[in-house]
C-alpha cells in the first residue's frame, strides 16, 4: 500500500511543506517546497 503524509515545519523566516510516500516501508519525498513567511503574514 502507498500511503501519503504531508508534513510542515512552519517557522518565523520560512514555512516547509514536504509530501511523503511510504512505499516498501520506507519514507520517501515526493515534493518539497520553501516559502518565506514574512510574504504570506
């Protein structure tokens, strides 16, 4: 089974977002992307 987690890390300077398979047991990036937080307050 091939399921997907999305995991964030949101911080004062910047925001992470990664989207994670777990295919063979094994966590897997799919995407990952920065943003900084001061454009988006």
């Amino acid at each position: 089974m091939d399921d997907r987690y999305l995991a964030g890390d949101i911080g004062g300077t910047k925001t992470r977002l990664a989207l994670y398979s777990t295919k063979a047991g094994a966590y897997d990036p799919l995407e990952t992307e920065t943003f900084p937080s001061q454009d988006y307050s």
